[in-house]
C-alpha cells in the first residue's frame, strides 16, 4: 500500500501508536476519518452542485480534508486534495470537478483498504491475546502435558502470512 | 530515527488545548501528546478555546487549528491575546503559505506548523515550555 501511494509513513506512525494499552487505536481513528472525510466531502459536493460556486464558503471545507488526509497518511487522497485547493484558488469549476471525483475515486480505494488493515490488526491482536493466555496456562501445566510451541507460533505465522496474502489479492 | 522523549524529572505535567474540529486528527494529536507526558484538553471550535479561558482555564501550550466552523483558529488566537493569554499559541493548519496562514501568524502564534502534526513537532515544543518554566522559577 506503500508503493501504491494510498497511505505513507504516517499512517505507519500512527499504527505504531497501537499498543496493549490502546489496542484498538487505529480502528478507532480510522473510523473517526471515514466519517469526518464523508461529511466534508458531502459539503463539498453540495458546494459543487451550485450552478454559481461560492469558492471563499468552501474553502475551509478544502482544508479541511486537506488536513484530516494529510494527518491520517492517506498520500493519495492528500494529493488530490492539493489539485481541488489550486482549482478552488483558481475559481475554476470545471477543475474543481475534476478533483473532487479524484478525492471520491481516491476516498473509495482508501475505505477498502483501511478496513482491511483494521481487519488484519484486529486478528492479530486476538491471536496475540490468545497466545499470550496459552502461554501463561502452560506455565501452570506439567512438562509432559504442553504442547510444543513452535506449533502454535507456526499456526499463528500461517493465519499472518494468509492474511497478508488476502490484501494482495484484493490490491 | 529515534523517539522523542521528554526529561519530567519532578515537574508537574504540562497541559495541552488542542483545538480541532476534526475528530480523528483531536484523536491523534491527544495521543502524541499523552505519549509526552501532556495533560490533554480538546476544544472543537476556537469559540469553546475562548469561552474556557473566559471561565478561567489556563493551558502551558495550546495547538490551533485554522479552518474551524464557528469561530475559526485566526478569531480564536486574536481574542485569546486581547484578553491577555500569554500560552504558547501554536497553528497546526492545512494552509500552506498564503494570506490565510500569514494574517493567522500574525494573530499572535508562537509558530506555525503543516500538518500532519506528530511528536516530533510537539517534543521540541513542550521541551521549549518547560526551559521557560524553569529559567522563571
């Protein structure tokens, strides 16, 4: 997804931020994007339907999303955000037009993709979860009894690995 | 690159205003922060920042946002330096260089920053605030 300029390092930043004491981080804002990105776009689009665009009025509603993408990493959607704020500087509507389907084309792409990361983060953190409650019922169980753990960790690498391979294919 | 820390030694912690009306960048922005050790307020408008301080709030740094409904980031610092709010007032905007961004400099921030806006703009900051709070003790 990095090679394909959908989201950048910052979106790598901000998964780091997910930890044991804020484990659902980055569904959290994730979704809190989603709806603020589709409330400014519906501004937006309303701004557009006019038959005499009103560009000062829409224009915090382009920085808006211009700061909303820029700070969750979605490049992409950042980047088109860009093309509508020269468009709307310009007062060129037919530009302006042009953008915003970009921002739509780019926000769609983007809506898939994030909710397959929080999918596969979600997954993981359960696995980790549950290995981590395996590991300490081992612990209190006889030597003879335990399962070797490389076939748990083995399970967990295969489920990873399965996944990664799920967002391939729907790349 | 490593991560940013910040020296608290005894120090009470430092609060933050964050002043948004995106919530996924007040959801960020409040993490960064609670990473360095902030006290974390949010305000959704530059209005509700003013009406905190009308009420006898006070915060060590205060990150402002430009383009807010209401009363946008410009209105919010001007009003907050009228009425004698001495706090690092720092823009966090969208806005690139332009008019927008100078006429909300010259409102009365401290600096100026692109989002996105992580730690490792805030660190510097908040290890600015506490300098100053120190050399004043």
């Amino acid at each position: 997804m990095l090679e394909e300029g959908i989201l950048d390092s910052q979106f790598t930043q901000l998964q780091g931020l997910q930890d044991e004491s804020n484990p659902n981080f980055v569904a959290e804002v994730v979704t809190l994007f989603i709806k603020d990105a589709q409330k400014i776009i519906n501004h937006l689009s309303y701004y557009m339907s006019q038959e005499v665009v009103d560009f000062s009025e829409m224009d915090p509603y382009v920085h808006q999303i211009k700061g909303s993408t820029s700070s969750i990493g979605a490049r992409n959607m950042t980047l088109a955000c860009s093309d509508l704020h020269q468009a709307s500087d310009a007062k060129n509507k037919e530009m302006c037009l042009q953008a915003l389907n970009k921002i739509n084309h780019e926000y769609c792409r983007l809506q898939v993709k994030l909710h397959l990361i929080v999918q596969l983060q979600n997954t993981i953190f359960t696995m980790e979860t549950n290995e981590r409650l395996r590991g300490s019922r081992y612990a209190a169980m006889s030597m003879q009894r335990r399962f070797p753990r490389f076939k748990v960790l083995f399970g967990f690498i295969s489920s990873f690995l399965f996944f990664q391979l799920l967002i391939t294919k729907h790349k | 690159m490593g991560k940013p820390t910040i020296d608290h030694g005894d120090q009470k912690k430092l609060s933050v205003l964050i002043v948004d009306d995106c919530s996924s960048v007040q959801v960020l922005h409040r993490v960064w922060a609670l990473k360095l050790g902030l006290e974390v307020h949010i305000a959704e408008n530059g209005k509700i920042a003013v009406d905190l301080h009308r009420s006898g709030a006070s915060f060590d740094l205060i990150l402002m946002d430009l383009a807010m409904p209401i009363m946008n980031g410009e209105q919010a610092t001007r009003e907050l330096r009228a009425m004698g709010v001495d706090a690092m007032i720092v823009g966090v905007t969208a806005y690139d260089d332009g008019p927008e961004r100078q006429a909300f400099v010259g409102a009365g921030l401290n600096a100026c920053y692109s989002k996105p806006f992580t730690e490792f703009n805030l660190a510097p900051l908040v290890q600015v605030i506490k300098e100053i709070n120190e050399k004043s003790i």
